[in-house]
C-alpha cells in the first residue's frame, strides 16, 4: 500500500498496527475528551498511530427511541476540537451522499458503514471530499467483491481508500469473522483495517437492541494481529453498560491498555 495517502502512517514502525477507537457514538461535549485523552496516552506509550472514532449521529438504530446524537454541528465541533487539542486524525460515519461535504469539514476520515458499502452515490461523494475513505465490508459480501468499492472511489481519483473487515452474517442473529477477508481485501493494495467490536454484535434481537459478546474481543483481536490486519478498529467506554449506543459490544476503557500490549507483543514476534 501507498503510505503518502495515509499521512497518519507516515512513521509507523514496521511492527506496529494502527489503531480506530472512541465511543460509538458522541453522547455530550466532555467524555469524549477524557476518552481521547486516555487512549492518546497510552498509543503515545506504545508508538500506535490512533485514530479517534466517534460517530456525529446514528442513523441505522433499530427503534425510533434509540439515541440519535446531539446534534449534527455541535457533534462535528467536539471531533473537530479533539483533532486540534490532541493533533490525531479524527474519523466518522456518513450515511447519505449530502453528509460528505458536511462532515469532511472536520474530520480526516469519512466511513462508509458496511450495510452501504455499494451505495455509489455515497462513495462518489465521499471520494470528491479528498478525505480518506474507510469503508467497511458489507456482513453480506466476501472480501474479494470489496475490489468493486474500492475502484468506485479511485476512479473519482482518490486513492486514499482504506477497507475494514467487520464479520458476516451468521444467520439472522449472529456474526461470524472469516480471516481470508482480510487477505483478500489486501489485494487491492490498501490498509485493512479489523473491525473488532461490531464483528461482535448480535444483531436484530427481539427487543429492538442489539447484544454483543464483549468476552471475545481479545480472541478476535489476536487473531487479526496474527493474520496481518494493518489496523485495529475498537468501540471503547468508560462504562459499556451506560453508553447510549452498542453497549453490548463495547471494550471498557481501561482494557484498552492492557488488550494494546498483548497485541503489540504478536505484532513485534511476526
């Protein structure tokens, strides 16, 4: 992969992976600060470049009264704020091809959620922002179909394409993670990114909210650092079980160090 797309990996280590993270979605104005704060300490600590995640708003819940945001601006203002204290890149969600514009204002990355991963008229308008585009794989496509978005965004000429694994549906209510996605999505010569948490999910459960088995995301991470992911994707909270959206499969913050270390630990013995 060309690195000059990817200005946040100009000067990551050969033994290093990169890393997503932040909480699903922005729920105020403060804690995603102290979120950034702490996971910028401890990549700082541990040479990771870090993304900051945060999505401005939910477009895809379940349940007219789930969480939606804040507030489009005022959600894009703390992403932009956290860019600027902390001097990390900083990337979100759009769901519509009006979003682009918007949202490449203030962050570095704009992500194609995978359920409209073949929306091209979301990808076109993500490519013509010049922002890196993070898209993920759709739960019901293989990684070697992926090529065909990617292409979509090149042929906008923007080649700052990143794609990220995220697990296929496994029935009507579970994931699975196939491992071969990841080589294959790294033939079209782009960093691949494991989503973590959201391979996690148990979607569309009776009750409108969407479950998850946090327990296995230290397994699903080792095994992507084992297979070559460039890159780790993580939904992380103080506290999972307050948060306002995918609580279930989120890592508690203060795991997040101790999870980086083992993953480091691979990443230097491969």
């Amino acid at each position: 992969m060309e690195l000059s797309h990817f200005p946040f990996l100009k000067n990551i280590k050969n033994n290093r992976f990169f890393l997503l993270a932040g909480p699903c979605v922005i729920e105020d104005e403060e804690s995603p600060y102290k979120i950034a704060e702490h996971l910028v300490k401890i990549c700082n600590s541990y040479d990771i470049p870090l993304v900051f995640k945060g999505s401005y708003r939910k477009a895809n819940r379940s349940r007219l009264d789930s969480f939606m945001g804040i507030g489009d601006e005022k959600a894009l203002n703390v992403l932009a704020g956290i860019k600027k204290e902390f001097n990390i890149p900083v990337v979100t969600d759009i769901h519509a091809a009006d979003e682009a514009h918007l949202a490449a204002q203030y962050v570095d990355i704009l992500q194609i959620p995978a359920f409209l991963c073949r929306q091209t008229d979301l990808l076109m308008a993500a490519a013509k922002t010049g922002k890196i585009v993070n898209i993920k794989k759709g739960q019901f496509l293989s990684g070697a179909s992926m090529r065909f978005a990617v292409e979509k965004v090149q042929q906008m000429g923007n080649n700052s394409v990143m794609l990220t694994e995220r697990g296929n549906f496994f029935g009507y209510q579970d994931l699975v993670v196939d491992y071969r996605n990841i080589y294959d999505m790294q033939q079209c010569n782009v960093p691949v990114i494991m989503d973590v948490t959201h391979s996690l999910q148990q979607p569309n459960q009776t009750s409108g909210v969407t479950g998850g088995k946090p327990e296995l995301i230290e397994l699903i991470s080792k095994a992507a650092i084992a297979v070559g992911a460039d890159g780790i994707f993580m939904e992380t909270h103080p506290k999972p079980s307050e948060a306002k959206s995918d609580g279930a499969n989120m890592l508690r913050l203060e795991l997040v160090e101790p999870l980086l270390e083992k993953l480091v630990r691979i990443k230097e013995a491969l």
